[in-house]
C-alpha cells in the first residue's frame, strides 16, 4: 500500500510539473509572438475593422429595398434616377488634401484660369509668362514632350496642373479637359501658346478692361513684328481697346465680321465662362489645330457679335513665332516637319468650313419643313 501512495504521489507531481513548464513555455512564445508583430498592424488591424464597422452600418440603413425609385429628367443626362440634392453636375481644378475637414481645403479659390501647352525647351518663357499671372488665377500646363517632373524647378510648378500627352495640340487637350462643366468655377479661361512674349502685359490690368468694355472674347493686342497675320489683333498705341478695323482690299464683305471685326486669332483667346461653354461645343474631335475656329467664334456671343469680341491694346504681347510644337511633326521626305503640320493645319481649316457651313444648310432645311 506504501509504494502505491508514494507512485501516486509521484505520478501527481510529475503532472503538475508538466502544466508548470507548458504554462511557462506558452507565456514565453506569446511573449516573443506578439513582439514580432509591429504596433501598426494593431493599428491596422483596429482602423480597418473601424472601416467594415462604420460601412456595415451604412449597408444597414440603406438596403436595396428603402432605396426610392427616382426619375428626375431636369437632372443632367445620366443622372436622372438620383435625387437632385445628391447630384454634383460641375467641377473645377482646386487641389484637395488627403486629410481634415473638407470644407478646410481651400484657403482661396482663384476665379481664373490660364493654360499653356508647353515643352521643356520653353519653360524659361512660360516661368516668365506664369510670373504676370497672381494667385487668383489656377495654373493649367499641357504638355505635348512628356516631360512634367522637370517643371519641379519653379516654385509655382509645384502648386499648378500637369496634363501630359505626347505630340498633341492645345486643342486637343482643351477638347478633353476643359469641358465647361469643369471649369465652370472661372469666370475667364486663357488658352495660350508657349511662345508669347509678356513683358508688357500684366493680367489683372486686362480683365479690368475686359469686364469695362464688356468683351466676352478677346486676346491682348500683338506688337507688329514678322509674325502678325491679322490687322484686327495689331496693337494701336492710342486705344485701350478695339473691337474692328480695316483689312486687306477683299477680305471682309462687311466691316462688322471677321476678319474686320468680331475676331481673335486662336493663339492667346480669352474667354468669359459662358462663351466658353459655348465654343467648347464647337471645338471639333477630330480637328486638332483649330485652324478656321477664329471665324467662327463670333457664334458664341450675344449678337451683335462685334461688340463682344475684341483686341485689348494697353495690354499687349509679343508673338516670338517659335516652331516648338511644329518640330515634333513628321513630313514627306525632303520637307521639314513643321511643313506637314503646316499641311495639317489647312485640310483643317477647309474641313471645318465645309462641315460648318453644311450644318447651316442641315439646319435651315429642317426648320423650313
């Protein structure tokens, strides 16, 4: 009977020295486990069950079957089965953060926009051509080399909007990206080259004159130079603004219409919001250069159109006539590649003369029957 107490007694001890030592083992690998793991995964762990939690409730509250059945028509195309309060129909081109309150994003919203479609090779003209325009203008950069990052080198590149395609024109990417839904927070949208020279031109000056003279479309005055193509844009030296002028013998059949009066050349064109909204409708897909669209503007303004479109000559650039875009062209062999641009740029302009002309004939025909 001794023996058999002290085996038990044994065989007790034995037992719990066992679950001693494996209590202990336990305690130590979950002491090693747990420090291996860095306190951001908790972190994680804890923030994204905080993401299911929240989404979790937000399915509950609205399930399929508490969804109203909505068909607004007056909402834009697309949108008609949301409810009208939801529907957000235009944009703009503020940068936001990625933390905080949104309604403290914005510090100021600029009121204009300016555009520029840009190479490298041109970025010591346009840093002096972005320097005449203040902080209430959003700076907006086509690039047609695909160099963006390199801009980094100027201050204000950092807080501007890169746009990049490789071998394309300002109105290729104005067709693109300039819908008027998504600038519709500008009052004045400026499309302009890379190669103007701006010494003389300070903008807020211009759209003062612009808004006195009530231009809803307009281009500051060009200095004479070789350059100059149109009477209408040369700079006159004892107005501040002009709105026609005498052209070549045959060129205009009546001094109210272009190219006497009611019209900008497409190099440097300004544009109210609602004039805009309406010569991006006209801006064909197709036709990159824009060649033939200066005449046709006119359509965009309050008649009489000559009294909305204008050349505003205290403020005035210097058209430097540098072939940047035309050099990235391609031509038949023995021409340079500005000269197939050149050819581009014509088919254009008789293309869109046609189908303009065309759509007259279309529509007048539908309204007489």
């Amino acid at each position: 009977m001794g023996t058999i107490h002290r085996s038990g007694v044994l065989k007790k001890s034995n037992d719990s020295a066992r679950l001693i030592i494996t209590t202990i083992l336990g305690v130590v690998f979950g002491f090693f486990v747990g420090i291996s793991f860095p306190s951001v995964s908790v972190t994680k762990l804890n923030f994204h069950a905080a993401i299911v939690n929240d989404r979790s409730k937000s399915s509950e509250s609205h399930r399929p079957n508490d969804i109203p059945k909505i068909y607004v028509p007056e909402n834009p195309r697309g949108a008609e089965s949301l409810p009208p309060g939801i529907v957000v129909s235009e944009s703009d081109f503020y940068l936001r953060r990625l933390w905080g309150e949104p309604k403290e994003d914005l510090k100021s919203k600029p009121k204009y926009l300016v555009t520029f479609t840009v190479g490298f090779e041109q970025r010591n003209n346009i840093d002096a051509a972005v320097k005449k325009f203040s902080e209430d203008f959003t700076i907006l950069l086509f690039h047609y080399d695909g160099r963006t990052s390199e801009w980094d080198q100027f201050e204000w590149s950092r807080r501007a909007i890169h746009v990049s395609a490789k071998r394309q024109t300002k109105w290729w990417y104005a067709k693109r990206f300039l819908h008027p839904d998504v600038v519709a927070a500008y009052d004045y949208i400026f499309i302009w080259d890379e190669d103007l020279g701006v010494q003389h031109f300070n903008a807020e000056k211009y759209l003062n004159l612009v808004k006195k003279h009530g231009l809803e479309i307009s281009q500051p005055g060009l200095e004479p130079n070789n350059g100059l193509t149109w009477q209408m844009t040369k700079r006159r030296g004892d107005s501040e603004v002009h709105k026609e002028t005498l052209e070549k013998p045959g060129w205009c059949s009546d001094p109210h219409l272009p190219p006497c009066a009611a019209f900008v050349e497409i190099m440097a064109p300004v544009f109210s919001r609602q004039a805009w909204r309406c010569v991006w409708h006209m801006i064909q897909n197709d036709l990159v250069h824009g060649w033939g669209l200066d005449f046709a503007l006119r359509r965009c303004v309050e008649q009489p159109a000559h009294e909305k479109i204008g050349v505003v000559d205290s403020q005035w650039i210097v058209h430097q006539v540098i072939p940047s875009l035309g050099s990235q062209g391609q031509a038949d062999a023995g021409k340079a590649p500005w000269e197939g641009v050149r050819e581009r740029c014509r088919k254009e302009w008789a293309l869109f003369q046609n189908r303009l002309a065309n759509a007259d004939k279309e529509y007048l025909a539908q309204i007489r029957t």
